[in-house]
C-alpha cells in the first residue's frame, strides 16, 4: 500500500515538473514574441506605410499618421497623432517641406527617416516657359544620404543624368561595397531609369511660393521609386531590429518583385492611350507621367491648396487646345467646384485618380497604381 501511494505522489510530481516546463517554455516564448511586436514604426501617408507594412511583416508594427481622406496639404496633427510619434521607434516621412506639420511635433528629428533617399527628385520651376529638364537635383536636398548609403544603397533608381557632385561617391562603389548584400538583382533594373523626363515640358508652372517647398515630393507615385522606398525602409528596418534582418530583406525582395512584374503590366496597359493629352487638377502626377510615359500637359492647380491665377489658366487653355487634351483628373481630397467651369469650356471628360489611397479597392501600394492606371485608360479612351 506504502508502494503505491509513494509511485502516487512521484507520477504527481512528475506531471507537476513538466507542467511547470510546459508553462515556463510557453511564457518565455511570449515573451519573445511581446518583444518582437514591441518595435513600432509610423508612416505620414498611405503609400509610405503599405510599403512599410509589407517589408515589417509580422516583426514591427506599422501606425499611419495621416489618414484616408485627409489632405496632407491642410493635415493638423491630433493628441493621437502625438502620442504615435512620441511611442514608435521611426517616422518615415516623404519630405521636410511635404511633412512639415508631423516633423514640427517630433522632439528628437534623429526619430525621422526621408524615404526619399536615392531618389531622382524633380525640381519645380520658378519659370514656366521651358521645361525640357526638370529633373535638376541639388546636392543639399539629400544631404543625408551619406548616413545611410554607405550601409545600404541601392541604385534601382540612380540616373546617368545627375550631377557628380550629387553622387561623388559613386565611383567608389566597386563590387566590395555590396559583398555582404544578397541583393544582385538590386542594380539590375533598367525600368528605375526615367528616359521620358526630356519630354514633359508642361508640369513646371508656376510654383512661386509652392506649398511643397523646392522639389515635386510625388515620387511615390513612380513604381521605380517605390521600390527604392522598400530599399531604404527594408535597411532601415534591418537596423532597428537586426535579429530579424533577413526576414526585412526577404520580404524586400518580395515587394520589389511583386512591383516589377506590376510596372510591366501598367506600362503595356497604358501603351494605347499613351499620346492622348490629360491636364490634373492638382500638379502631383509628375512622376507618375514619366514612370508610364503618358501625355500630361498641365494641372489646374499648382497646388492643392492654391487658386490658379488668370495668366496661370490663360497658359493652361493654351495647352489644352494646343495638345486637344480630353480629360481632366481631381482627387479624392480635392474640391471639383472650382473647375467646372472650365471642364465645360473644354467638353472635358472627368475622373478621379488618388494619390493617396486607403480605402476600398486601394488598400496596398500595388492596388492603388493599379487604380490609377486602370482609371486613366478607362477615361482616355
């Protein structure tokens, strides 16, 4: 009887050790998993933070700061939209002059991160005469750089038409600088280059006191730049979180893939409809003409928070008739009331291209360049 109650009490003791183990083993493992998902990053819009959101994965979580609907030319930060930047450990930001209302609120600037590194930026004209180059780049805007490409650049998108001072270390990128990378396929892509920036003379008008500062800060709206923004997000996030960098590249590549395949797709899509002239009500689809080397001829406003002037319109019906554009484009957190005057005049078509996003039917980068796309063919044809 002794015997059995002992071998009672020992298969007891037994169970309740590994109980114990079962429970410790599962507590450490959410543990891990607490510290994983405790890593926090922010993006300003929506294009910025569904790049983001596809290269963190499951590792880091991902807050949108300016929300579907809202403007980022009239956004006024909220308590909440404090409290996200105060908590994440990133803010990726589009530009100094674009982001200007969330940079003033961060305390420590060191916090923000301008994913437009490595990209070829366009250059608003004072003058709109004549804009066969506006791709000017001035070395100061990514003054920057030098604190992340040394680690990581990738030049999907460089430009045989910058400058040397721009790019001064570029000679010196030999086949060492990227011995460690797996990323061979990151020099690969012809399609980063922009060919059509030569032929878009009409986009530059009259940007004195633009709302944006000196450079068009669109770029998102180019496929290429895209995929560098996956780049410089991807590396950024190797940093901050190093035990999980190969998860961040992976999912790197599969962004950049999943884009390549996709501006193959628009760029034939878009093909048949190419010469036919459009005008945009709001001047932010620079990029976006060039990467699907379409026939912008003009925006009715310079800005989205600006009234065209008279000499600015009279220029504008000149090209209208000129190139006998057919089309007009608003957007979603744009106004129509003060063009429909003018799409009378001109018998215009109209139709709404987001650059935005966010919302239904545009929930990832990829579907909302697909949108565009989509909408711009439907519309001219």
């Amino acid at each position: 009887m002794t015997n059995i109650i002992t071998n009672s009490f020992k298969k007891v003791a037994i169970l309740t050790l590994l109980l114990v183990a079962s429970l410790s083993f599962l507590s450490c493992g959410s543990d891990d998993q607490a510290k994983n998902n405790s890593l926090e990053v922010a993006a300003t819009i929506f294009p910025v933070y569904s790049i983001a959101e596809q290269i963190a994965g499951d590792n880091i979580t991902v807050n949108l700061l300016i929300q579907p609907g809202e403007s980022p030319h009239t956004f006024t930060p909220s308590v909440s939209t404090k409290q996200i930047t105060e908590r994440v450990n990133r803010v990726y930001v589009v530009d100094e002059d674009f982001d200007k209302a969330v940079i003033n609120i961060i305390d420590s600037k060191s916090k923000t991160l301008a994913v437009s590194t490595n990209i070829d930026l366009l250059k608003y004209e004072d003058e709109h005469d004549d804009h066969d180059d506006h791709g000017d780049h001035d070395d100061d805007k990514h003054k920057d750089d030098d604190d992340h490409d040394d680690e990581h650049e990738d030049e999907e998108c460089h430009h045989d038409d910058h400058d040397d001072d721009k790019h001064k270390d570029d000679d010196d990128h030999d086949d060492d600088k990227h011995k460690d990378d797996d990323h061979d396929d990151e020099h690969e892509d012809e399609d980063c280059e922009h060919d059509g920036h030569d032929d878009h003379d009409d986009h530059g008008d009259d940007h004195d006191g633009h709302a944006h500062g000196e450079y068009d800060p669109h770029y998102w709206l180019a496929p290429n730049a895209a995929i560098q923004i996956g780049r410089n997000i991807a590396d950024d996030m190797k940093a901050l979180d190093p035990d999980n960098a190969s998860d961040y590249e992976d999912n790197y590549q599969a962004f950049k893939t999943s884009i390549v395949e996709l501006n193959a797709k628009l760029k034939a899509d878009v093909a048949p409809v190419a010469d036919i002239a459009w005008i945009a009500m709001h001047d932010a689809w620079a990029y976006f003409n060039d990467a699907f080397e379409t026939n912008l001829v003009g925006s009715f406003e310079p800005t989205g928070a600006e009234t065209p002037s008279p000499k600015y319109l009279a220029e504008l019906q000149e090209k209208v008739d000129e190139e006998n554009a057919v089309a007009i484009f608003s957007e979603p957190q744009l106004s129509l009331s003060s063009i429909q005057q003018f799409i009378k005049d001109n018998d215009l078509r109209t139709a709404v291209l987001d650059p935005l996003g966010g919302v239904d039917g545009r929930m990832t980068y990829q579907e909302l360049m697909e949108y565009n796309v989509s909408t711009l063919v439907k519309t001219l044809r």
